[in-house]
C-alpha cells in the first residue's frame, strides 16, 4: 500500500483540529459545571435562611394562637427542605464531576460532555412563590 504525503498532513491537521476542538469543549463543560455548583450555592444559603424564617414565624403563629398561619409557614418551611435536598443533591454531583473525571483520566471527554450543560435550563435561583388567593366566601 502507498502512502499519500497529502494524506498523512491532512490526518495530523484534522487530529489536531479535533483535539483542540474536544480541549475547547472541556473548558466549556468545565465552565458550566463550576456556574450549575455556583447556583446550587446560593440557593442552599438561600433556602437555608428562608427555612429559618418560616419556621420562626411558624413557632411565633403557634404562639399567638393563629393555626392558618401557623400550618401555612409549615408547609412553606417542609416545601423549602424538600427543595433542600434536591438541590445538594446537585451540588454533589456538581462536585463529583468537577473531581472525579480527571482523578480517572477522563477529564476532557467528560468535561466536553458536560458542555451540553448549556442547553438544559437552569433552575431559578429563588423558587417562584405560589400565593393562594382567597376563594368565595
């Protein structure tokens, strides 16, 4: 068989393409993991302190003998744990893949897939808040 010098160079600049591509592509991954664990933070630290407060104010409705609001500051207070819980575990497997991947020597495949993380739309920092309103008396 025959070798093509063209052929050869064309191989090696197209590798090279690609590599540089896919090295691109991991940064980009990289960059989105490091915003989705950047988000998580903020909301954890936020839900945290709304959670305080809801269960504060449910203790004072408790006090004060206003069961409605007591229950409802409840509701809000175990809604917001549940939101807790999903979102550290987001930040865990925002961390898990910031870590993992290059300790396996995986990191530029993994982290150009992770690139397809700014696609997926990010939840809201802040839930939106659902406020009933009153129905017929």
């Amino acid at each position: 068989m025959r070798r093509v010098p063209g052929r050869d160079r064309l191989r090696d600049v197209s590798g090279e393409l690609l590599s540089l591509v896919l090295l691109l592509l991991a940064v980009l991954g990289l960059l989105a993991l490091a915003g989705r664990l950047g988000r998580a933070m903020v909301r954890l630290a936020l839900n945290a302190a709304e959670a305080t407060a809801a269960t504060g104010l449910a203790e004072v409705s408790e006090r004060r003998g206003d069961i409605t609001g007591m229950m409802e500051k409840r509701t809000a207070a175990q809604a917001l744990r549940r939101d807790r819980r999903v979102t550290v575990f987001i930040a865990a497997a925002c961390v898990l893949l910031i870590v993992v991947p290059p300790l396996a020597g995986l990191a530029r495949e993994v982290y150009a897939a992770c690139a397809l993380l700014w696609l997926v739309p990010a939840r809201p920092i802040r839930p939106p808040l659902h406020l009933r309103t009153p129905g017929p008396p």
